[in-house]
C-alpha cells in the first residue's frame, strides 16, 4: 500500500514529467513569437533576393547592349572581334 511519502514521490514526479495547461500555453506563446520572428526574416531575405534578382537581369540587359554596340562600331571600323 502506498504511504503518504510515497504519494507525494508521485506528485513531484507527475509534475516534472506533464507539462500543465499554464506551461503548455506559455510555450505556445513562445513558439508563436518565434515563427513571427522567422516569417519576418524570410520575408525581408526574399525581398532583398527579389532586388538583387531584378538588378542582375538589368545589369545583364546592359551588358548585352554594350556588346552589340561594341559590335557595331567594329565592323564599322573593320576590326574582327573574337571571343
């Protein structure tokens, strides 16, 4: 039969390994800040690769041209340009 000692060993041991409504809401509290804080910083990540992504393709679209226009000037002026 269990005593009043060992009745409490139960006690302490229920409390250490259930976590109660209280804990459970506060984690959960935590784990929302959490993911806000991580949504927000995905979110800023993605709108900096966005930029970058929109500047490359520019850059890109100037180089092409500077090309062309290096072409032409080329063969106005007779020189082969080889890559």
């Amino acid at each position: 039969m269990l005593d009043n000692e060992d009745i409490q060993k139960l006690i302490k041991a229920q409390e250490e390994v259930f976590i109660t409504k209280l804990d459970f809401e506060n984690f959960r509290d935590e784990y929302r800040k959490d993911f806000s804080n991580l949504q927000a910083s995905v979110d800023a990540y993605a709108t900096k690769a966005d930029t970058y992504f929109q500047e490359m393709t520019m850059l890109s679209e100037k180089v092409n041209r500077h090309d062309k226009w290096l072409l032409q000037i080329a063969e106005k002026l007779g020189i082969k340009l080889e890559y």
